[in-house]
C-alpha cells in the first residue's frame, strides 16, 4: 500500500501554500522550481518552510513575509494531529518487528503524536518513545541522533533508520554510521548517491527485509 489519499492531499497542499505564498515575491516561479528546492530545504536545520523561503527569495524581509503567510495558511487548516493517520497497517508490521528488534523513534513530533501512536497500537512497541519536542532539536540536527543513541546505547552500526525524507533524515543517519531504508512516496528520480541501502514502497516491505537481515 503506498501513501493514503489523505497523505497525498496533506502534502499537496502543503506545496501549494508554499508556491502561493512565493509567488507573491517571484511571479514566474513554478511548482517544479518548489519540488527541487524543497530537498535543499529540507537538508538544513530548522523549518523546511522557512528554509525554502530563504532559498527562492533573496529579499530577507520578503522571504520572511511569504513564510509567515505560509505558517498562517497552515494554521487556518487546522490542527496537525487532526490531519495525520496512522497507517493501519502499522501497527501489526511493528508488532511483528519488535520480536525481534528494538524499535525507536527518531521524529520530528511534538508531544502529542505520541497519544495519536498509543491510541493505534503502535507504540507500544517502542522502547524508545521520545521525539524532537522532548529534545529541543529536529532532524538533520546531528545532536538528536546523538542523543538518541547515546541514551538508548544503541551500536549505530547495527542501527536501521526508515524515513520518506532523503536529506532530513537519511542522510545524516548515513554520518553515524547507519543503515538507511528510504520509503519512496513521491516520484523522484534523482537522488543523492549512496544515500540509502535499501528501498521500499509498502511498509509491508519491512518484514521481508528486516527477517532477512
């Protein structure tokens, strides 16, 4: 099963805003100019918003203007946890993993993702549960990753991360030295070298690559 309708909706609109809010500062820019910049973007600290803002508008206050127009355009949408879903899937494939793994989570999440997981059944399967809110860093930040592996002692070597995003999450996984599961949901051929050991589209995937393992 690959991303749910609901996923594909979240994160068109997602561009959308951002190209809106853009435009008003650079007219001819084109929803392929966003898709290109949004995995530059997504590759420094901070907000991917603002960081693709800052890339595409040289103006500072014009590209801090269009990322606040974007922020607001978001907050009208409403509440994030009222927009996500746990995949139904998921659950019983982290079930299945963690008699045999150590599952942990490595999120960009506030707080209260957490009830949304416990509430599906998926949670529970973690022994490590915290995400970015509790740490005060978001990825790529080294210093999550750190920290992460450090409190659960995990050997990074012998450590998986899966994750859709290439530059913000594979990747400096990649510089602690482990293995990479790309989840591919979005059409894109050009990738960086060696950025992933494996790749999947269906989390169902994970069984028969991880009981192979």
């Amino acid at each position: 099963q690959r991303r749910s309708d609901a996923d594909d909706g979240r994160d068109e609109k997602r561009i959308d805003i951002n190209l809106a809010a853009l435009q008003r500062y650079l007219p001819q820019l084109k929803r392929e100019d966003v898709l290109e910049a949004w995995h530059q973007a997504s590759s420094r600290i901070g907000s991917i918003d603002r960081n693709l803002a800052q890339l595409l508008i040289k103006d500072a206050d014009h590209a801090r203007q269009a990322y606040e127009e974007v922020r607001r355009q978001k907050a009208a949408r409403g509440n994030y946890l009222q927009l996500v879903a746990v995949r139904p899937e998921a659950a019983g494939i982290c079930e299945q993993l963690a008699k045999k793994y150590k599952l942990g989570l490595i999120a960009n999440q506030g707080i209260g993702i957490k009830e949304k997981l416990a509430a599906a059944g998926v949670l529970q399967h973690f022994t490590h549960q915290r995400v970015s809110e509790e740490y005060g860093f978001e990825k790529p930040h080294p210093e999550l990753y750190r920290r992460i592996l450090e409190e659960t002692q995990a050997d990074p070597a012998r450590s998986v991360m899966i994750d859709d995003n290439i530059e913000r999450s594979l990747l400096p996984a990649k510089t602690f030295g482990m293995t990479t599961v790309w989840y591919k949901l979005d059409e894109r051929e050009q990738v960086p070298a060696g950025a992933f050991d494996h790749r999947i589209t269906d989390l169902r995937e994970l069984l028969s690559l991880f009981y192979e393992m």
